[in-house]
C-alpha cells in the first residue's frame, strides 16, 4: 500500500490542488484518462462542499485529504472540522443543498463517478467523505454507507 496525507487551506483555489495531487497518485494504477476525470470530478465535489458547506468559505480552516492506494484500488478520504451535516439523508437527495446558489449535485457526481462511497457526518464535529474506485471498473452508482 502507498498513501498520501495532505492537508490545506479551505480556500477556493485548492480544489484544483486537490484533483492535481489525486490525480498523479492515482496514475500509479491502470486508470484511462476518463477514470481520472471522473474521479478528479468526484474530489473537487468533495474537497468544495467541505470548503463551503462545512466551513461557510472561510479560508482559514484545514481540509485534509487522505489518499490510498493499495492493490488495484484508489481510496479517497476528504475530511473536515466544520459545521457537519443535520440531515445526512436529505443531504444525499440530488438536488438538495443549503445553499440556493448551488445545484446541489455533489454527491449524487461522488456517488455515480466512484465504486464505493460512504458519508459520515456530525453537527459541529465535521465530515468525513470516502470514496473508493477499482482501477478498470467503471464509475457506478455506489452503495450509501452512513
């Protein structure tokens, strides 16, 4: 197994950081450029609602990215201090999201773009997304773990 552990400011502009780091860490499995999309995809969704959702965009708190792989599988873990989740089942409705701005289709792209998905939360105590895709397996609609 090799793995990574990052950690940086909840800014905007780290999204891409986030995607770029997973990415290259990813190309050591047998991943097409379209998986590295997807997944990038599925990281940026992740990496921003905890910058927006969990930390109402204040730059000055930590987001820390844990990234795994070990035999044919990338595993992703985007974690959080923020304000967490209340309703984690509401939040997993496509198209619900607390911020009228927003489409709300994070993470319905998380769950289609990566095998495995799971969401834990608590109010006040932060979130914790992770994600998991077998190198040569397409992107599915994962099972909810809560």
């Amino acid at each position: 197994m090799n793995k990574a552990v990052l950690e940086f400011s909840s800014r905007s502009s780290n999204v891409a950081f986030a995607r770029v780091a997973v990415a290259a860490f990813a190309s050591q499995l047998d991943f097409t450029l379209s998986d590295l999309e997807e997944i990038k995809v599925a990281v940026s969704e992740a990496v921003t609602n905890a910058i927006i959702h969990g930390y109402d965009s204040n730059p000055d708190h930590t987001v820390r990215l844990e990234i795994k792989v070990a035999e044919e599988f990338l595993e992703i873990e985007v974690i959080d201090g923020g304000r967490g989740i209340k309703d984690i089942s509401k939040a997993l409705e496509p198209v619900y999201s607390t911020d009228p701005e927003r489409m709300g289709l994070g993470f319905a792209f998380m769950q289609s773009f990566m095998e495995k998905f799971a969401l834990s939360s608590s109010p006040d105590q932060g979130t914790r997304v992770k994600m998991s895709r077998r190198a040569g397996a397409p992107g599915c609609k994962a099972m909810r773990e809560q």
